[in-house]
C-alpha cells in the first residue's frame, strides 16, 4: 500500500490513514466510550521497533501498565500498539 493512500475492509476499518512510511494505522468504532466515532486505533509498524512509555506515579497500577513495564524492561522489539480512547 502507498503511504497516505486508504482502503476498508468488510469490517469498515480503515487501514493506512497515518503518513509515516514503514507504519500502518487503522481506526475503528468499538463503542468503548462513543457510539458514533472512532474510538479504538492500531499501529502496525512493517519492521520490528523499540518501545518506550511514560506512566503513571501512582502505586496502584492496572494490569496493563505493568505488563507494558515488563516488555520495556526486556528491550524486545514490538510491532503493534493498540490504543483506545479511555473507558
């Protein structure tokens, strides 16, 4: 696919939306916060990348960022981030 062009799937996600060569994104409405507007994203990078973060300070911590923590931590390569808009 060329970097900015778009395509839909039968789902109606749409693939390709972001201008940065080497990375796909793709938006979809998962109804996590609004019934009428995207709110659940994708970024797919076509080579294996590094991951880096910024958290919270707070001692309670949800499962997810401490299981971000770890992956960091270990320095693997990462392809994929999965991003809602907040439930």
């Amino acid at each position: 696919m060329e970097v900015g062009k778009s395509t839909k799937n039968a789902a109606g996600v749409k693939w390709g939306e972001i201008n940065v060569r080497g990375f796909l994104g793709a938006a979809t409405r998962a109804g996590f916060r609004y019934k009428n507007r995207d709110d659940l994203a994708v970024i797919f990078s076509e080579k294996p990348a590094r991951a880096a973060g910024v958290f919270t300070q707070n001692k309670v911590k949800a499962a997810p960022v401490l299981w971000c923590h770890e992956v960091i931590a270990r320095n693997s390569p990462v392809r994929t981030i999965l991003v809602n808009s907040g439930i």
